[in-house]
C-alpha cells in the first residue's frame, strides 16, 4: 500500500470491474466503482478539482466559507475537501434527499440548510445563490463550473482509456446530473477515439433530454425554472429539474450519441441485483446507469465492450425505497433457521445465559455509590456501549435532562476491578445485576424499561418537578422509540 500525505490524494484510480452474471452472454459490460473513493462517490473527483481551482485563481480566500446546492454526493464530497483543507462549508439540499446525507454531511462539520421539496433543484440553488450573496461565500456553482467536466478529462477518462490500452471500447454509458462526468469524460474519450459511442441515460417519466426541448435561461445563462419535461423520478442525484449548463455543452457539442430512457422500478431492481449476484453494492442511480448499459448490451454484438458508470454507494440509499422492502427483523424462514437448532432463541423463554461474575464488594466501594446516588438528581451506573445505556442516555438529551453517569467498564473504573466491586455493591442494593440502574432523588428507579414505564405514567415527572429538575415538558416523546432498533418480540414457539 502507498503512504499518502493527506485523504485528498487517495480520490481517483478507481476500479474497473467486468459483470459476470447480469450481462448477455459474450458481451463484455464493465462497471467503473467510484465508491472505491474516499467518500464514497464520483464527487470526490469534482469537490476536489473545484476548491482547488478556486484556490489558484484566488477566488477562494483562506478561510472563507464555501457554499453549494446538492442532493448530497457533491456537498459530503466537498464536505471532506473542506475539512482536510481547513474551509467551513454550507450546503442546501433539499428536503426529500436522504436522510443519511444530511447525517453525513453534518458528521463532517457542514451545515445544512434545507429547503421545499415542492421547489426542487431550483429551490436549493436559488437558496445557495441568495446566502453567498448575503454573508460573501464562495459558491462553487458546480452545475456550470468548468473544473468539474475537467477533472473528469484528465482523469475518469484517463482510467478507462488505460484500462483498454490495446482494446476497442465500444460504449460508455452514464447518467448526469451537474453534467461534469457526462461532458468531461465523453470529450476526452471522443477525442481518443471518435468510433466510442456515449449514452446518456435519463428517467423514463422526465425525458429532459430526450425531449429535444431547450432548458429555459434568463439572460446571464441561469435556469429561470424546472424543465416543461421534468417530474418527479426515483433516481436521487440523477438528472435535476433542469439541464445543467455543462449537459447542455455536452450535448450541442455532439458528445452524445444516444439517450436512454430507464425505469425507476429497473432501476431499484438492478441495484438489488448487483449486490445479491455481483457483489456490487451500489444505489438507485447507479442502477438506473447500470439498467441504461444492459440496454445496450441487449442490443449489441458478441465482443462489444461497454463500460458503465456507478456512482455511488448504497449506504447513500437505506432510507429510501430501495430498502423499502429490507427487513429490520427476522423473517419467517430466518425465524425457522434460528429454531433449527436450540441456543440464543428469542422463542423459548428462560433460557439459562452465562452466569454475571461474582462481583467482589466493599466498605469503600459502598460509601462511593451511596455519595454518588446521594449527590445528584439523576445518576445512572452504566456501560459505554450497551444499547439499552444509549437510549436512556437519549431520552434524556430529549428532554435536557442533566445527570450523572457512572460507566463502570470505562477505563477509570478497570484499577482494581472498581466497577465490579461499584456493580457487586448495586446488586447487593437492588438485588439486580443488569444494568443500567437509574436513580432519581436518592430512590431507585429500576432499569432502562423501568424508567420508561415511569415516563409514560407521569412518575418521573413528578419526581423531577419536586426535584426542581429541569426538563423539557413540551416533548411528548415515546421512550420506547428509542430503543435499539434490533429488538424482538418474544414469540411462544
């Protein structure tokens, strides 16, 4: 493995992957991963092109914050760019993309601002556009910015031109969005060889392209709303409201030799069908690109080559409809299997589990947890990492309640076993070696369902009121929509 200075220099040299199972008999179809970059996506190859372009030509001052509309690929790629390079970042996305982009996005120290699904990809520039203006950020504008199609020139289209050093590449198929890849790589590619046919692939139900309808432009080149074309489409990332400037170079410079058309529904299905036969873990976008090459490939001669962009990552997706039907708990025949033989069942209760240590007790040891429960409104003797630990440490966020935490497996409780002797003290005391273990006002509460059974009947609450301890009275959260997602009913067998 190579030694590199910085996360910056790992982006690109992604892999070029043949399909075994999925493609006709005798036609060679290959995928370009780019989730093999660092975070994820082709992205990466354009945030980092775009900052440092800004950079050179002093666009972009030290320091300044930077701003960019994106359903996610871009901003958690310029979100990592910002990060190693020092610069605070804004991005406006709206609010029908993911959910785990926002979370990623804000794991990497950006904001999000979100704006009206109803306003589309319009919406999120327009609001880009107005912040910039308003606080003097720099705004990447990566829907009309040449360092996104050039990048990909010197690079995507490098890689694939070397990966067919000596070969005919027949076919090269993506789909666009910013139009950065689409532009970038086909220019490149045509100027290698003018005989590589380049698809562009679009949503069946928002044929924007495949209309042959111009995108309307106020006169500085904007888009001045949605395309008449466009509707609502499943693929996140793919093909925008309206044609990029970019796409639209891509096509009046003849880039494009065909435009397909690919349904959202092929299009969840193949990304399903990359991971359970490829191995290929990928997401709607990339299955529609995937869907456009089959296509092709369905149409063309044994010995064709064909290479397919995917773009992403499925992690970008398990919030949407492509996990609609992935299932939280077992499923009958997972339920069977586990009944198939007879330890760790959830359907047979009582079954004997290993035996808890015999936590060794003492005078100091006694007097600590006395001090402790008598000391605080609120203590709770805890683990780090157990899940039950974690959602009532989350209902209490909720609520903004403050309290004490005693996490008898951290490291400043291993000396001498001290949180097994603090734990042997609290079975002694409460006759139980679970944990966690709540104490309000001095008194045992119980454990973790203890408390939320407590909550739900108002007896925290009133405990907490004759306390004169804080807590958040308007929210009427369930606790026990907190709880780890992986719990099961027990079932009689």
């Amino acid at each position: 493995m190579a030694r590199y200075a910085n996360i910056l220099e790992t982006i690109g040299n992604t892999p070029l992957v043949k399909i075994n199972k999925l493609a006709p008999a005798g036609v060679n179809v290959y995928v370009k991963v780019e989730s093999f970059n660092p975070m994820g996506s082709v992205k990466d190859r354009m945030a980092r092109a775009v900052i440092e372009q800004a950079e050179r030509s002093g666009a972009l001052a030290p320091g300044q914050t930077v701003i960019e509309a994106t359903s996610g690929n871009t901003g958690i790629a310029l979100a990592m760019v910002c990060a190693q390079k020092g610069y605070p970042l804004v991005v406006t996305m709206a609010e029908n993309f993911s959910v785990e982009r926002r979370k990623l996005l804000r794991f990497l120290g950006a904001k999000v601002v979100l704006t009206p699904a109803a306003e589309k990809g319009t919406g999120m520039l327009a609001k880009a556009e107005e912040l910039a203006k308003a606080h003097g950020y720099y705004l990447c504008r990566q829907f009309e910015n040449e360092a996104n199609a050039e990048v990909h020139s010197r690079t995507t289209a490098q890689e694939i031109l070397a990966d067919f050093d000596g070969e005919n590449l027949n076919y090269w198929v993506s789909g666009f969005g910013t139009g950065g890849t689409l532009k970038g790589v086909a220019r490149a590619l045509k100027a290698a060889d003018r005989n590589i046919k380049i698809v562009a692939a679009e949503p069946d139900n928002a044929q924007v392209l495949g209309s042959g309808i111009p995108q309307p432009r106020d006169a500085q080149g904007a888009p001045t709303g949605s395309h008449p074309h466009f509707r609502p489409h499943l693929m996140q990332g793919w093909s925008p409201d309206f044609i990029s400037r970019l796409t639209e170079d891509a096509v009046a410079a003849g880039l494009v030799d065909e435009i397909e058309p690919v349904n959202g529904n092929e299009a969840m299905r193949l990304a399903r069908e990359l991971a359970r036969q490829e191995g290929i873990f990928v997401g709607t976008s990339s299955g529609a690109t995937f869907a456009a090459a089959l296509a092709v490939a369905r149409r063309s001669p044994a010995g064709t080559n064909i290479v397919c962009m995917l773009t992403d990552t499925g992690e970008r997706y398990l919030s949407t409809p492509l996990f609609e039907d992935i299932g939280e708990e077992m499923n009958d025949a997972e339920q069977a299997l586990s009944r198939s033989t007879p330890s760790a069942r959830f359907d047979v209760c009582g079954v004997a589990s290993a035996s808890a240590p015999a936590f060794e007790s003492d005078a100091d040891a006694r007097r600590f947890v006395q001090a402790t429960v008598e000391g605080a409104p609120v203590v709770m003797f805890a683990l780090e990492w157990c899940e039950f630990c974690w959602s009532v440490r989350k209902l209490f966020a909720r609520l903004g309640i403050e309290y004490v935490s005693i996490d008898l497996d951290s490291v400043a409780y291993q000396d001498d076993d001290r949180g097994g002797k603090i734990r042997g003290v609290l079975a002694e005391r409460i006759g139980s070696t679970t944990i966690p273990q709540i104490f309000v006002g001095g008194e045992h509460v119980g454990g973790c369902t203890d408390l939320f059974d407590a909550w739900r009947k108002g007896d925290i609450q009133a405990r907490l009121e004759s306390l004169d301890v804080h807590f958040n009275r308007d929210d009427r959260v369930d606790p026990y929509t907190l709880l780890p997602k992986w719990l099961h009913p027990r079932k009689s067998a």
